[in-house]
C-alpha cells in the first residue's frame, strides 16, 4: 500500500484491518484463485480505478501507520494514561 498500489490480498490474518476492500483494494477469500484472477485483469483493464485505489491505499498508510502517525498514536495513549493518575 505505501508504494501506491492497489492490494489484491486475502481475507485471512490481519489483512482486513489493512485493507478496506474496494477502496484500497480487494479482499479475497482463501483459495479463490479465480477470484484473484478475475480481480487482476479488472484492475489491468482499469488502470484508472487500480491508480485511484493504489492513491487510497497510500493515503491510509500515510495517515495510520507512517512513523509520524504511529507516534502521535502513541502520543496520545500516553497523554491519556497519565490524565488518569
């Protein structure tokens, strides 16, 4: 995703709190190779919807999980533990 790429993946792990399917990519059940397969030629047939998904998925890491947001994530946690005690 930080390349700018659309994300063809499957839908297993961790994997779907990394990709929002059909705005950063697609999400595919374990062991559609047809799935996948139909999925790549969409997006080569559609170079303008794989560009505008692959700018959203870039986007996203940018926003959550770059090192400036990571540590404004953690940031903040410590902000709030602290306002605790």
């Amino acid at each position: 995703m930080s390349t700018g790429l659309p994300v063809l993946a499957t839908d297993v792990g961790g994997n779907r709190e990394l990709v929002e399917s059909g705005r950063t990519g697609r999400l595919l059940a374990s062991g559609d190779v047809d799935g996948l397969a139909q999925a790549m030629v969409e997006l080569a047939a559609d170079p303008a919807h794989a560009a505008a998904l692959g700018l959203a998925g870039r986007a996203r890491v940018e926003a959550q999980f770059s090192l400036p947001a990571m540590v404004s994530a953690y940031q903040d946690l410590y902000d709030q533990l602290l306002a605790r005690h």
